[in-house]
C-alpha cells in the first residue's frame, strides 16, 4: 500500500512538472524534452534501458506481486 502511494504521488509530480514545464515562458526543461535528448545518444539509450529494467524488475515486480 505504501509503495503504490509514493508511486501515485511520483507520477502526480511528474504531470504537475511536465504542465508546468510547457507553459509558455518557462525557464525549466520539460521531462519530455529531456527524455527526447537522452535518446539521441547510443549511450544514454542503453542507459535508460537499463534503468528502465532496474526498476521494472525490482520495484514493480517485487511489490505487485501477491504473496
């Protein structure tokens, strides 16, 4: 129960980040425009791969499933 609340909260901050980003005017990079950057490079690609395992594997599957 704990682990899907910090999970909501995460994503709610996220969306309110991402709005606030896209706002005209705004100083601050959008998590969308920085995620777009990273995959332009071989390497962060295969970074973000693997970070998207890591936590896949160890976060989700680790708490979703009913014991």
């Amino acid at each position: 129960m704990l682990v899907t609340l910090c999970w909501l909260m995460l994503g709610v901050a996220g969306v309110a980040w991402e709005g606030y980003c896209r706002r005209a005017g705004s100083p601050w990079t959008s998590l969308g425009e920085l995620m777009g950057r990273a995959w332009r490079h071989p390497v962060s690609r295969i970074v973000l791969l693997a970070a998207w395992t890591f936590i896949g594997w160890h976060v989700f599957a680790r708490y979703t499933v009913p014991t």
